[in-house]
C-alpha cells in the first residue's frame, strides 16, 4: 500500500499567515493527489485535485503544488473559516486509497 | 443535485455483523462512472478508506479490512450498503459513504454526511 505522510500535524497560525502543509507519498503517485478541509462534526470537503486543480467554489488562496512523492498545500492568507483539519489522499491507479494522518490548523 | 445518506443502526454487539446502507439521491448508481466508496474515521482520529464498488457490482477493499468486509448494491432502490463481520470496539466509528469519479479523476467531491456507529455490549 501507498503510505501517506503529513507534516506537520499541528499547524498554529493567525489570520493572514501564509501557511503550507506537507504531504510525501511512499512511491510515486504522479499528480493523484487530493486536498480535503474538515472541520469538526462535518465530512471532508474537497479543495483540491490531481495535486493543483482548484476544486469549484474553492477560495484562490488556497493552492497546490507538486508530483511525484512531495505535494503541498498552501493557504496565501489564513482567514477565520480556515481553521480546521486538512488531508491529503492518493488516488493512483491501484487501490487501496490512503489519506494522511491530517494536519490541525489552530489559532496561535 | 446527487446526495448521499448514511443509515443504519448507531449501535452494534460485538462480534456482530454491522450493517449500513447509504441512499444516492438526485442520480443513478447505475450511470456508471463512479466508484461508491465507504470511508470511516475512528474518533478523533484520520480517514480510513474500506472500499469501494462500481459498475457491474465489481468491488475492492482496503487489504486490512478484506477479511470481514462486504460491499454490495441495489440498484432497484438506488443503494449501497456496507457489512462489516466480527467488529470489536476498534470498529467504533463515523462512518461515510461517498462518490469517486474516475473520469473525472477528482477523489471525492461527494460525501454523505456520516453516521457514527459504536460497537458495545
């Protein structure tokens, strides 16, 4: 199975930092790699796809980088709705599908 | 539009067999296109994928789980459901049913929006 692994886990930031998250996969999952933002009580909601493309609805400070086994995720201005969970997931060919282990946005 | 809903008892024995049907609403499980997927996440903790199944009932599941997992569905009352056997209270969880489109090759834009089972005597 492709292992995912998120740093860090937690993130403490104010609002209008520019924070990134880090994902690395355990092999090369090309650009099959999903962002999702969850806050508490609700399911995942999806930011990102195939590591950059801007899922619709998505606010443009939110933005995605990356190939191979190294992605990021990055928040160009930390605003108030922006604490939450966030997760990468793998989606390469082959199943299993694998998230990491999520990383906490909190307020500093 | 297409949503998803989770139903199914909220509390299971263990060693029992836990049962859960999620309801697509606003589409067609059988247009193809999707894989129907369970995904549950333990309190407090990250995201487990289970499995998924797509068309012409084909199915896969996560490895670690294989052994007593079941995903089915019913495309006469547009659903799908997920059997878990033999649970323990490390099976306790939200669980969430959700759409994956491999044309679109997106991961999931579509979630229900989960149910928590727990499994206690």
């Amino acid at each position: 199975d492709i292992q995912m692994t998120q740093s860090p886990s937690t993130l403490s930031a104010s609002v209008g930092d520019r924070v990134t998250i880090t994902c690395r996969a355990s092999q090369s999952i090309s650009s099959w790699l999903a962002w999702y933002q969850q806050k508490p009580g609700k399911a995942p909601k999806l930011l990102m796809y195939q590591a950059s493309s801007l899922e619709s609805g998505v606010p443009s400070r939110f933005s995605g980088r990356g190939s191979g086994t190294e992605f990021t995720l990055t928040i160009s201005s930390l605003q108030p709705d922006d604490f939450a969970t966030y997760y990468c997931q793998q989606y390469n060919s082959s199943p299993p599908r694998t998230f990491g282990q999520g990383t906490k946005v909190e307020i500093k | 539009q297409v949503q998803l809903q989770e139903s199914g008892p909220g509390l299971v024995k263990p060693s029992q067999t836990l049962s859960l049907t999620c309801t697509v609403s606003g589409g067609s499980i059988s247009s193809g296109g999707y894989y129907w997927s369970w995904i549950r996440q333990h309190p407090g903790k990250g995201l487990e994928w289970i499995g998924y199944i797509y068309y012409s009932g084909s199915t896969y599941y996560n490895p670690s789980l294989k052994s007593r997992v079941t995903i089915s569905e019913d495309t006469s009352k547009n659903q799908f459901s997920l059997k878990l056997s033999s649970v323990t209270a490390a099976d306790t969880a939200v669980y969430y049913c959700a759409r994956e489109d491999y044309y679109d090759s997106s991961g999931y834009r579509l979630w229900g929006q989960g149910t928590l089972v727990t499994v206690s005597s």
